[in-house]
C-alpha cells in the first residue's frame, strides 16, 4: 500500500503539470486574415518626350501602366476590418507596340523596363516612304478600351537626312574605295548620326580584321580627312 502510494506522488506532479499547460493552450489556431483586390482602373502612359517633332532617327519611349486596386480586409470570421485603396505603377515590359507610319506597319517590343527604342535608320524601317513620311504612331494597348496612342513628327530635314543616311548605311561597300568608306563614315557625323558613324567605323574595322593591309588604308583615310 505505501508502494502505491509513492508511485501515485511521483506521477501526481506530472500530470497536474500536463493539466495546466492544457489549461494554457488556445482553443482552436485562428485562420489568417482574408484579403480580396479588386481592380477598379487600368491605364496605359507613353512618355516620348517633351519634344512631339523628331530631330534624329532614334527616340527612346517609357512605356507604363496604371493599375487602381479596391482592397477588403476580412477577419476570420468574414467581417470587414479594413477597406482602402491600391495604387500600383509597373513597367509595361516585355509587351508589343503597334508601329503605324502611312501604309506601313511593324510591332516593336519593350524591355524589360518598359523602354521602347525606335530608330528610323534600322533595317525593319528600310520600306518607309520618306517623301510622304509626316507621322510616326506609336500605340500600347491591352484592350480596345486600354490603349496609349503617341504621334511623333517628322519634320523635312529629318526626311532628307533619312533618304542620305540609308545609302550611306546600306549601299554596298564592296563596290567602294577605303577612301569612300571613310566618306560613309564622316558624312553620316556631319549630318548629326553620331550613332550610326561609329557603328559603321566599328563594322568596316571588324570587316578587315583579316587584312591588315586593307584596314590600315582604311584607318590612314579616317585620319587624313578628320571628322567635323
């Protein structure tokens, strides 16, 4: 009996132990507040500039969007604890824009910034109509109601410059002189094409890397007529 006794003293304290420690425990783990988002608005925002009329061949666009959130806030239980609103301003990235120049049309891309880089002088545009070429469309949309549309214009020394600067770019070099490679080169800075000189210094340097005899002419006439 006095054996029983003592094994019933040691076991009393552990299971009063255990009794509180259920006493302090929560009834039931609580569920996470609920939250639901409602799209109230969605815009599209071009920003080419400042300047509407294009002086050069290239024009970088930023391309964003606009998106208004109605946001509920529900206890476990469903009541309201909380109603506000969201505003949320994202890169329109990776997303096409419509090209309309006339009767021509093309797509670019943005990356992944929302930066639209266009270029008048790259080889997609080489089927535009100079002469008649007063209006460049650009158009960012994700429904017939979400667009941005922005007309860029082209003003007549722009139109002549393209006309010169294709030819100079895309005529074919291998019917030229080294002396009419550096011509190309030089005439395309002095009409402002800063860009496309030294992408065609780089190229006709890349082109003779197997003739360096070739290339040195070509170098000596790039110095003998300096640029402007």
């Amino acid at each position: 009996m006095q054996a029983h006794l003592a094994t019933w003293w040691l076991w009393m304290p552990a299971s009063l132990m255990l009794t509180a420690c259920g006493l302090n425990m929560p009834r039931s783990e609580q569920s996470p507040a609920r939250v639901e988002r409602t799209l109230v608005s969605h815009s599209i925002q071009m920003d080419a500039g400042d300047v509407a009329v294009m002086s050069l061949p290239q024009r970088t666009l930023r391309v964003q969007q606009q998106l208004h959130y109605d946001v509920t806030e529900f206890n476990a239980r469903g009541g309201v604890i909380d109603r506000r609103e969201e505003h949320q301003t994202l890169p329109w990235a990776n997303k096409p824009v419509d090209v309309i120049a006339g009767s021509f049309r093309t797509s670019l891309n943005t990356d992944t910034d929302g930066l639209l880089r266009l270029n008048l002088l790259n080889d997609g545009f080489l089927n535009l109509d100079y002469d008649n070429l007063r209006v460049i469309q650009l158009t960012a949309s994700a429904s017939p109601k979400i667009r941005s549309e922005v007309n860029l214009l082209i003003g007549r020394e722009l139109r002549s410059k393209l006309h010169e600067a294709v030819d100079l770019i895309y005529g074919n070099l291998e019917e030229d002189d080294v002396d009419q490679w550096a011509y190309r080169v030089h005439r395309l800075s002095a009409l402002g094409l800063s860009e496309e000189s030294n992408q065609l210094e780089n190229m006709l340097i890349l082109l003779t890397t197997g003739d360096p005899q070739l290339q040195g002419e070509f170098m000596h006439a790039l110095d003998v007529n300096q640029r402007p």
